[in-house]
C-alpha cells in the first residue's frame, strides 16, 4: 500500500484492571494534543478502546508512549486514509471501554478463544458452527460473512438481550463470534461465559484484521465494513467505500439511497425522512448553509475534512 501523504488511523483496545484512571486519562489527552493527534479514547477500570488517526511517526509514538503507560497487549489495527477520519480529540472515563453491561469486568476473568483469519476460515465452513454478528443493524445491512445470523439490534447493549432470549437453549453449540475490531466480541464472551456457554470463539481483531490479512480469493465476507470514523466504511482493500453518513439520523447510505425522493444531503435520508419533523428538518438546512458559507469564506468548519497537506499547514500555523 502506498501511504505516502496519508493519515495512519490505528483502533485498539485492551482488556487490564486499571488504577488511577483519571491520570491515565489527563496522561494520554496531553501526549495527544502536543502531537496533533485526533480521534477517541475511552478509559474504564477494565481497559482502554480508541481509535485514533494522525501523521504516521506521531501515531507510531503514541503507540511507544502508550507502552509506557503498561498497555501491552493492545489488539491494534492500522489502515491509511487521505483525509482526516476525525474532527477533533476526545478522552473520556467510562463505567465500561464497550457499554453492555452497566459495570465494568474483571479483566482476568476468561473470554473466547481468539482465531487467526485462516483459523477462522476453517471454523465458518463447518456446518455445525452457529456464525453470530454481534454488531447493529446499520452495520449488518452493509456487510457480513456469509451464513452470519444478524441479531437485529440497534446497539450492543441490545445485544445482551437477544443472548438471554435467543440462545439460552444452546449453551453447547460451537459458536462463531464476529465485530469490527474485535471489542464488542471480548465483551460478549465474557457475559456468555458467565451464563456457561462452552463452546465459544472470536475473531481476532475483527472484521478489519480480516480483510487486512486474508487474500480476496480466500475471504468470505460480502460487501463492505462500517467504521466509526468520517470514512463511513471501508472496502475489502480497506479503502473508504462507497458510504456516506445521513447527518439527520447517522445511519450509512449508499451511492443508490442518495437517489431516494426522500434524501436531502445533510438533512434527510430513507431512514429518517418519516421520523424527522420539518422544523427539525430546517435546523438541520440551516447548519448545512452555514458549512457552505464557512467553505466559501475558506474558514474550519464542522465536517471539515482535512487533506494530508492542509493538516501539516493547521500544524505548522500553530506552531507559529
């Protein structure tokens, strides 16, 4: 991949019982803005989970510094983008890094046992596996592996749910877990474990580890993975793909949606269009005319997307 002049965006997590939080948090939220960092950081006394996207040797330091801070088993991502994924820092302390549960786990306690791409492969094509998406609909609708049961949901504390109503009765079953990056299923296998499920097995870093790894003529996933970044999705090369986000209701929609009679860029798209009153509706024009008149004025602007060269300028000013 050529990734010169582009972004690095990295995701991690790590499951580990943490003491002074409030440090971790101040700790991690200087080191980034000193380095012109953007992107997510969630703190919990069970972990850490980001996603987080700069010029790559200050991405490269952070992942140094945050080894400093005793995370060493970060479940890392990288992929490379030409603008900016994101509009500003955020480093915030939570009851939990992934919310579920309302309560954080102990982070030694056991979860499902982690598959390699060819591994889980292998699992998949057995027909006895159950394949579980644990991910939201918005997600699901987009891309999934074949054979995936969907669960319906609208968010992952959903999700608790439907493992309490839909697979009490098979606490036996050989199950295939599968997320984004692989957070949500650590989680999930940590509640089922509780309930005595016995038979349970995550991808190791999820569905971006997957397609980073595994050849197109071997991979068995459909369509295209959503991110939770201004890049909306990726494609199997891990390219931004061909979504964009409805600003009216935050949901993906596709090159053919944004033909729909009830699409209004920035206000409006099929999902929302009927649930959006018009006083709503004009909120949302109005905060889209303001973008326009800040793009033409050539000043920052919400959903301002930043090029590599635009960036290092911002820097560079700031610097000054």
């Amino acid at each position: 991949m050529n990734t010169k002049q582009q972004f690095k965006i990295i995701s991690f997590y790590e499951f580990i019982n943490l003491n002074e939080i409030n440090n971790i948090s101040k700790s991690i939220q200087e080191f980034a803005s000193i380095n012109k960092i953007r992107g997510t950081v969630i703190i919990a006394s069970e972990g850490i989970n980001g996603s987080m996207a700069g010029i790559p040797h200050d991405i490269d330091k952070l992942l140094e510094y945050l080894k400093l801070l005793k995370f060493n088993y970060l479940n890392i991502k990288e992929t490379f983008c030409y603008e900016m994924p994101f509009y500003r820092l955020k480093v915030k302390i939570k009851k939990e890094i992934v919310s579920m549960l309302s309560n954080p786990i102990n982070a030694d306690l056991p979860r499902g046992i982690h598959l390699n791409s060819k591994e889980w492969n292998d699992l998949i094509s057995n027909d006895e596996t159950l394949i579980l998406d644990i991910r939201n609909t918005y997600e699901t609708d987009i891309g999934q592996f074949n054979s995936a049961i969907v669960t319906n949901s609208n968010s992952f504390a959903e999700f608790k749910n439907f493992v309490d109503s839909q697979l009490s009765t098979i606490k036996d079953k050989k199950i295939a877990m599968y997320c984004t990056g692989g957070i949500r299923c650590e989680k999930a296998s940590f509640y089922m474990k509780t309930l005595g499920f016995n038979d349970i097995y995550q991808l190791d870093g999820g569905i971006l580890k997957y397609l980073e790894d595994t050849p197109n003529d071997k991979s068995q996933w459909s369509g295209e993975c959503f991110v939770f970044d201004n890049r909306v999705s990726v494609n199997k090369f891990l390219e931004k793909g061909n979504y964009e986000l409805c600003r009216g209701c935050n949901n993906p929609i596709s090159k053919n949606e944004r033909f729909s009679n009830e699409y209004e860029k920035d206000v409006s798209c099929s999902h929302c269009y009927t649930k959006t009153n018009e006083l709503k509706k004009n909120k949302f024009r109005e905060r889209s005319k303001q973008v326009d008149l800040a793009k033409e004025r050539e000043e920052s602007y919400i959903y301002d997307n930043l090029n590599y060269n635009q960036y290092i300028e911002d820097i560079n000013l700031d610097n000054l």
